[in-house]
C-alpha cells in the first residue's frame, strides 16, 4: 500500500493510525475540526476504507494486533 495515496476526509496526507479509527495532523490543528476519522479515501479511485479494512504491517510485524493481522479485515 503506498500510504501517500490515502487521505483524511478532508484531503490530508498527514493521518496516522490509532484505536481502531484514524487521525489526522491537520485536521486536529484546524479549529473547530476533529482530527479523528473512520475512513481513508483512496485519491485514485475514491474509494473509502474503514480502519477495519486496511491492513497495516510494519517491518516487524501488524501496527495494532487486533486489527492488522492476516484474516481479521
């Protein structure tokens, strides 16, 4: 996955993984905007992605064990 192809809602490329949603940079610092987020857009296709969807391993394994591991999207 080429992480750069996925943005917030909002368009940004500075989101980040955490609990089971998303967050994003700029969006937190944004004033009345709330930098979490459930799904990523792919900005070739426009296809959004729950978290639940998205595999995300690292080189030593998943991100986050509940959701990153082969067979649990």
């Amino acid at each position: 996955m080429d992480r750069w192809r996925y943005t917030c809602p909002r368009g940004h490329r500075t989101w980040e993984p955490t609990n089971h949603h998303f967050w994003c940079e700029r969006c937190a610092s944004a004033e009345n905007v709330d930098g979490a987020f459930d799904q990523l857009r792919d900005k070739v296709t426009g296809e959004l992605f729950a978290r639940d969807e998205v595999l995300l391993l690292t080189e030593t394994g998943p991100l986050d064990t509940d959701l990153d591991t082969e067979g649990s999207a």
